[in-house]
C-alpha cells in the first residue's frame, strides 16, 4: 500500500530506499521518456516519471476508469494528478481546500429550500417542457441529449457504486485505495476517515466503470471533443438556454471549477437579459 499521488514516500517505500528529494529529482530525471509533443495521457506520466512507474500506477487503473488505453485519452486525464518529491500526499496543491460546513448533502438541502424551486425526480424534461412556461431554461443534463443525438451520441463515461456497511470498526487505513493493477473495481472509499465519525461498524463504496448508467465524466478524447464542438455551436444558437456543468459542457470539471463555471454563467445571464428589467417589461405588457 503507497501513497498517491506518487510522492517521496511512494518511491522510497516502493524500492526500500531512502532517498532524498533532491536524489528523487534525479531519479525520476532518469527514467523519464522524452516526448516531444505532450499529447497524451500516457505522453505526461512516461515523461514525468518513467514506464515502469506509468505501468505500476496508471495504466491498468485507466484503462478499467475509462475502458480505452491512456495512449488515446486527452493529457488533461492524467494531469489532473501531480506528481510531488517531497511527502505532501495530498490530490491538490491549492492553498484553501475546504468541504462545505455541513457537508455536500446539507450544502444542496439548505439550497432547495427555498419556496421558487420545485423538484420534479423521475421525470424526462421533455416530457414536461411544453407544459411547463419559462423564459430561459438552464440545462445542465448531456447536451448531446438536448439536441435529441442529431450529430450522434458522445460518450459519457459511468460508475457503478456498491455501497457496503461492515461490523468491523476500520476495514483500510486511509478514505480511498485505488486498485491500479488488480479487481475490476477501480478504488474504495471509507467514508470514516473524511468525516470523523466514531462507529463500531463502517461505511465503504466500492467503485465499477462502467459504459451504462447515469453520465459521470465526459471522455476527454480529440475525436469527442471535436463532435462537442459541433454541438456547442448549435448550443450557442439557442436563444436563452444556459448549459452549464460536466455533462452540458462536457468538460471534466471537478467541483470548484464547476462552481465557477456556474457563477460565470449566472453573471453573463445576468448581462444579457437583466431579469429586473424583463419582469417590468412584462408587467408593462
Ligand atoms: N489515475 C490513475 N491511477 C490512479 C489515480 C488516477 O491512473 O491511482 C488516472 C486515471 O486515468 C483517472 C485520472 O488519473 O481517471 C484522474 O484521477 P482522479 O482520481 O482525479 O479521478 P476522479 O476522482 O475524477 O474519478
């Protein structure tokens, strides 16, 4: 078991060595591939740590998250995870990392609780928007979906969660293991160890890629991206829709990004049609 992201305490524990992180620089400057265009998801690990280390860690594990080869996934994949020497072991290196005060599940019922939303679950958007008036729609679902796969359908990629309740007080000794080379699932998580609780029993999610499902990530590849152009375009044609999010923009944006999309979006709906002004006009009519 070694941390990841891969860090000084990764490789010393891996070999049985004792290096520093100056010697770790050297290490890695000498088993690093030169790639002369970093193209590739495989292009920014081989070029930052070497094979053998891309083959240990990331390799299998992409291929079971995404079901293709990292050598035809965008780099932006595997850039998401640093690479450290020294033995911070954290996923990222901002200066505020936080989680909501009540976690994310009160974060969205402190949300909805207010008198203008109304939830509808269970329910296909078209088959209620002829009934339902609006003025401008915000659609954060698959935008392939929203123009009814007139170019063909993007891939989305799913998950599969198998939630498990254990009676034993601890069942691994950090909140997530990832499985890069063995199991078909691709991590675990165990929920104690992010938030605190004291039980006598424990809460674990095992993960399953998977093709079916909800859409989870986008599949950040050159030949999808090119047809989200296409649709983005017709997306930009829509007067007064907003798409917003992973699977409207389909970009895999993690959750602060997404929230800044969201409040980027709200400031230029804002600009574009000032919904003071609109209400008047109505009144007016
Ligand atoms: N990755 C990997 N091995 C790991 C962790 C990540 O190969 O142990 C690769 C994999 O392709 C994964 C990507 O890096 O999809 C991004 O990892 P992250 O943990 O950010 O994925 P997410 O939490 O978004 O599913």
């Amino acid at each position: 078991m070694l941390p990841i992201p891969i860090n000084l305490d990764t490789i010393n524990k891996l070999y049985g060595l004792d290096l520093t992180s100056e010697e770790l620089e050297r290490f890695f400057a000498s088993r690093r591939e030169t790639v002369d265009e970093i193209r590739t998801a495989e292009d920014v690990v081989v070029s930052t740590v070497g094979r053998e280390l891309y083959e240990k860690f990331f390799r299998g594990y992409t291929r079971k998250q995404w079901g293709v080869d990292p050598s035809l996934l965008n780099k932006s994949v595997t850039a998401r995870v640093p690479t450290r020497t020294d033995r911070d072991d954290r996923y990222f290196g901002d200066s505020f990392q936080k989680m909501p005060a009540g976690g994310y599940t009160r974060m969205f019922q402190r949300m909805l609780d207010n008198p203008n939303i109304k939830i509808m679950l269970q329910t296909d958007y078209r088959d209620i928007q002829a009934s339902i008036p609006f003025r401008r729609m915000i659609y954060t679902g698959p935008v392939d979906e929203y123009f009814e796969w007139s170019l063909g359908r993007l891939p989305y990629r799913s998950l599969r969660f198998e939630h498990v309740t254990l009676d034993c007080e601890q069942f691994q000794p950090v909140a997530v293991v990832n499985y890069p080379q063995t199991e078909d699932y691709t991590r675990i998580t165990e929920y104690k160890h992010l938030t605190g609780q004291q039980s006598l029993r424990t809460s674990l999610t095992y993960e399953y890629p998977t093709d079916v499902g909800d859409p989870y990530y986008p599949v950040p590849r050159a030949e999808n991206e090119a047809l989200y152009k296409r649709y983005e375009a017709l997306a930009s044609d829509v007067p007064d829709v907003w798409f917003v999010g992973r699977l409207a923009t389909y970009r895999y944006y993690n959750m602060d990004q997404v929230v800044g999309q969201a409040l980027a979006t709200f400031a230029r709906m804002q600009k574009s049609l000032p919904v003071a002004a609109s209400i008047e006009n109505e009144a007016a009519e």
